[in-house]
C-alpha cells in the first residue's frame, strides 16, 4: 500500500521537530517534583489550557 505524500510529509516534520526538542532539564524536573511532594507545586491553569490548544493546533495542521 503506497504512503501518502502528505502523511509522509507531515511525518518527516514531526521527525525533525522532535530532533530539535531540548534535552530534559533533569534539575528542573527534580524542583517540581519536589514542589509537587510539598504541596507547593502551583498549576497555571490559564498557560496549562494554552499549551495544550498549541498542541491540538500543531497536531490539526
């Protein structure tokens, strides 16, 4: 079954965006899950629903 040119298109993309992807900032993930530990762990809940309209978006085009 041939692949469509678009679907491989937007497949290459996604592979070069993920190579771009920074690499985890291991201390950063160790602060939040400490703050979260605590109970101190804030959630931004306006940036949080923006983030994932971004991604819906991104995924949708």
């Amino acid at each position: 079954m041939p692949i469509d040119p678009d679907v491989a298109s937007k497949l290459n993309q996604l592979e070069i965006n993920l190579l771009t992807l920074p690499v985890v900032d291991i201390k950063r993930v160790e602060s939040i899950k400490r703050l979260v530990e605590l109970g101190e762990f804030k959630i931004d809940i306006i940036r949080t629903a923006d983030k994932f309209m971004e991604f819906e978006l991104q995924l949708a085009s």
